[in-house]
C-alpha cells in the first residue's frame, strides 16, 4: 500500500483512532500533520516523539475544526513548510450521549458544529490547496449510524454523521473533475479500553457484540488499516464511497 512520501493532515489526530492511523500512516511513510486542539498538545507530543523514534516525520498543528481562523492559520503553516495536503482525514468527532428526547437545542448544535461543520470547513480551505496541485483526497470519519438508523446510538449523534455520508458524496461527485476524491469510513463501536470495561456489563456486551455478525468489535487497527488502503496509490479510483468497517453490523 503506497503511500510513501503523502503529506496527510488528521483532525482529532491525537485522540483513540486518529493517533493509530497516524502510527500507521507514518510507518507507511507519510509525513502527518495532526490536527487536534490545544488541550491535546501533549498526547501529540508524546505520538510526533513514538513516529520519530521509528523513523517517521510528524507535526502538531493546534485547532479548533469549528474555527475557521484556524484553519485558515493550519493551511498556510502546512504550506509554509513546503508541503502539499495530499489527504485530508477528517476525524475529530464527539458524542453527547442523551436521547432526542433530553437533549438540548444547544448540544445538538455543538454536535453539529464540531461533527458537521468541522468537517465542512476541513474541505473548504484544503479544496483550493488540493486544486492548484493537481488533486488529493479527503476521507471523512462518518460512523455506521451514517448509514442506518442504528437503534443503541443517540439520535443526535447519528443525524451528524449521516450529514457527513452525503456531504461526501456531494463533494465527490463535484470535485471528480479536479481529479480530487472523496469518501467515508463508518466503523462500529470500537475495541478502545473504554468500552472493554463496558463491556463487563452483561447489557452492554450482549447490544454491541450481539449485532455483529463476526462476533466481536471492530479495532482501532481494523480502522486504521482501512484509511491506510483509501489513503494509497492502489485505492486512486475510489470515489465516493461509503466503506463500512463493522463485521457486518450495517447488512441487516
Ligand atoms: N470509537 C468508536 O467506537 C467510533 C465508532 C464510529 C465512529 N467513530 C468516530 O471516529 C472519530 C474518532 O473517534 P475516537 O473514538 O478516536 O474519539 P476520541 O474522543 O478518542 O478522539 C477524538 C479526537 O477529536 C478531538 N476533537 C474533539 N473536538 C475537536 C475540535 N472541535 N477540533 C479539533 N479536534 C477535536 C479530540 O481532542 C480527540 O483527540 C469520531 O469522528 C467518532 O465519531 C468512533
């Protein structure tokens, strides 16, 4: 899987599945520019210092995704650099976890700035950058409740993401022309070590294990290796595509 030499921005680079995609991509080559806020400088650290000492090139660039300020400042410092934004990974996400019932009018639209909005500007100001280097790729973390109305998953949270599976598409389907692509990844609930101790509880386990044909969650590694395949040479003629990572959760 080539992509050796890529210059790859992750927002919510430093969290639970960006910084393993990071590892990854880094150790596949690529320099990493992760983009993540301030509070998470030193998790960033603490991954730029794990990337380096394998060899690889990293970088920490501080942002708000729902500010466009910073991203304006986050793509001129890429650039300042000497690079190019060959992949843009739009990852960072949050999760209020209330039914549509308790929920209020006012976390509903911060889940929808941070979920939907950063993901709307991350393609605002990387698109002209893509454009006047002849092409790039953008790969947005959607979920498989962007896919179906996944019943143990708050409705809130869903509604973002299913923003995000046809703002994909949307640009994909515009942007082909200027050789720039774009597509989603949905991943089930992750094996992070969060939802390992949840998983003690005999509910818990029984809903999120119960509704996988494979039996078991996904891993951050199952993710990772999948950008890994959408982020390389060998993926150039996928294009607004929705790619399930949920051992079957989202077939029936
Ligand atoms: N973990 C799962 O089970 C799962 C399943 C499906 C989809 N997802 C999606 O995967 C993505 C990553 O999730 P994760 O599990 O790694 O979560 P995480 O909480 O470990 O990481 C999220 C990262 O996003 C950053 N972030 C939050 N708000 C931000 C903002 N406004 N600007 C910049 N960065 C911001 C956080 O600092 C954090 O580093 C999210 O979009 C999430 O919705 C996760």
């Amino acid at each position: 899987m080539n992509v050796k030499g890529k210059s790859i921005l992750i927002t919510g680079g430093a969290g639970g599945l960006g910084s393993v995609m990071a590892k990854l991509l880094a150790k596949n080559g690529a320099t990493i520019f992760i983009l993540d806020l301030p509070v998470a400088e030193k998790s960033a650290s603490e991954l730029i210092a794990e990337i380096e000492k394998e060899g690889g090139e990293a970088y920490f660039e501080p942002i708000d995704g729902t500010k466009e300020e910073d991203w304006k400042r986050v793509v001129e410092s890429v650039g300042s650099k000497g690079k190019k934004i060959d992949v843009l990974i739009n990852n960072a996400g949050i999760n209020i976890r209330k039914p549509v019932e308790e929920i209020s009018m006012e976390e509903w639209m911060t889940m929808m700035s941070v979920n939907v909005g950063g993901v709307f500007l991350g393609i605002k100001y990387t698109i002209p950058v893509m454009r006047k280097q002849g092409g790039g790729l953008i790969i947005n973390t959607s979920s498989v409740c962007g896919l179906i109305g996944h019943k143990f998953t708050p409705e809130a949270y869903t509604a973002t993401k299913g923003a995000v599976t046809m703002l994909t598409k949307a640009i994909a389907s515009r942007y082909g022309k200027d050789n720039i692509r774009c597509n989603s990844i949905h991943p089930s609930t992750v094996d992070t070590p969060l939802v390992h101790e949840r998983l003690k509880d005999p509910q818990f386990a029984q809903e999120r294990l119960g509704e996988v044909p494979l039996g078991r969650l996904a891993t951050a590694d199952d993710v990772a290796n999948t950008v890994l395949f959408l982020a390389s040479d060998e993926a150039s003629f996928i294009n607004g595509a929705a790619v399930p990572i949920d051992g079957g959760v989202t077939c029936y």
